[in-house]
C-alpha cells in the first residue's frame, strides 16, 4: 500500500500542471466568450447589463469546464509515465 509521503510527489506533479493549465485556460475561454458575446450583442442592440451578466455567467462557467478538462487531461498523461522514481498505475 502506497503511503502519502510515497505519492505526494505524483499529486503535486497531476496538481501544478492542471492548475496553470487551468487558470491560462479558463482566463483565454473567458475572454473569448466575453468578447464574441459583448460584440455580436453590442450589435444587436441588446441592454449592456445584460451583456454583462451573460459573458460573466458563461465565461465563468466555461473557465470551470476548461479546468476541469485540463485536470482530465493530465490526470490520463500521468498513468503510466514515470514520475520521479514511481508511476501511477491504472488498475481495474
């Protein structure tokens, strides 16, 4: 049985790597939605409170899917690969 000590230098490795990724992707897919949202709104007329409200909601909402997937992501590069002396070991 692996103890934490044995595991904290995966952890930290899964850890430090979705976060960065996570926060990078989280603030670009925000800005993006908030920009294409503010524009094709600012367009078409609609009231800039609700411009706001919207591109806030959904940048928001799309920045926890971008991090979530960015932890996904690392979380299946890790099993398997070598990470100082242990590997994470998928086992069914």
């Amino acid at each position: 049985m692996a103890t934490a000590r044995a595991t904290r230098r995966i952890a930290w490795a899964i850890f430090w790597r979705a976060g960065l990724t996570g926060i990078v992707l989280g603030f670009v897919s925000g800005f993006i939605f908030g920009f294409v949202i503010n524009f094709v709104g600012t367009i078409a007329g609609v009231d800039r409170q609700l411009l706001y409200q919207i591109s806030a909601w959904g940048g928001g909402i799309l920045g926890l899917v971008a991090s979530f997937l960015a932890f996904n992501y690392f979380r299946a590069w890790s099993i398997g690969r070598p990470i100082g002396e242990k590997t994470l070991w998928l086992s069914v």
